[in-house]
C-alpha cells in the first residue's frame, strides 16, 4: 500500500485514524545505527510499525525489527513518543494516520541485517556520517538524531 507523509503542509488531508506504533533504534558495538528503506514511501527509517492486538508496546517493538531486518534486539531504554498531530500519513486506501509512535533504545543479539520483500527493499547497518545522503523523512530524521545524541531525557513531541 502507498503512502504519502506530510509535515507542516497545510494542504495536507486530514487525520482519520490514530494507531498506536513503535520504531526502534538499534546500535551495534561500531556505532552504526540499524535503517530499513521503506517500500511504502522510499524513505530510509528506522524499523517499526503498528501495535498488535494482544501485545505489549516494548513486545512489538522487539516483533517489528526482527519482521523488517531480521536482526532480534533487545529493549534498553526509550527514546522519545511521538505524537505530533502536524505529521499525517495518507494510505492510498483513504486511511489518513496522525503520528503516534513510540521509539525505542535497542542492542541487537543476533541475527544480520535482511529486506524482508514486504515492507522493506533493504535493510543495513549505517555509520552516523552517511546520514545526510540517504532520503530520510524529518520526523524520521528526528528520532534518529535524538538517538544517536543518547540523552537519558526522553523526548516527548
């Protein structure tokens, strides 16, 4: 399904929907920062997604990266929640989502960075100096760099 961000645009549609989601940044022991290009938009992000009837925000975390990478990580701590009603997201179904995802501090434990050929065309480990020529969305962009600065404040937007 496509997907259209906008933020601060006030020609964007309006919000119809609000789905509790996560993403998760996970660093390896070089620094790098774990992406995943999206298929729905083409941005690089972090991996994430939509919470599951019957799970724990922290449990689909954890469920979300391994879908999309196919690296298990553990949770250690949070990085911000993110709410911001300026950053909708419209699906080509008319599914117009307000933002609302909580971003977690992740370590991963096994595995090694895979597409999964449904929600992601790539999935790789990213040294905090590639950043600014990969196609990342602001809001996205944000939560990267509030986890790389490593704050023990989390954000809240």
């Amino acid at each position: 399904m496509a997907r259209v961000d906008y933020y601060n645009d006030p020609t964007a549609p309006r919000a119809n929907s609000l789905v509790p989601s996560v993403t998760a940044a996970a660093r390896d022991d070089r620094g790098r920062i774990l992406l995943v290009e999206k298929v729905d938009n083409g941005f690089w992000a972090l991996p994430g997604g939509a919470m599951e009837l019957g799970e724990s925000i922290r449990d689909a975390a954890i469920r979300e990266v391994e879908e999309e990478t196919g690296v298990h990580v553990g949770i250690i701590g949070l990085v911000g929640i993110y709410t911001d009603p300026r950053h909708v997201m419209e699906y080509d179904d008319g599914e117009v989502r307000q933002e609302f995802s909580v971003c977690f501090r992740a370590r991963p434990l096994s595995g090694e960075p895979r597409k999964d050929g449904t929600e992601t065309k790539a999935a790789r480990w990213v040294d905090p100096v590639e950043l600014s020529g990969l196609s990342i969305h602001p809001s996205m962009r944000r939560r990267i760099d509030a986890a790389l600065a490593g704050g023990s404040e989390p954000e809240i937007v």
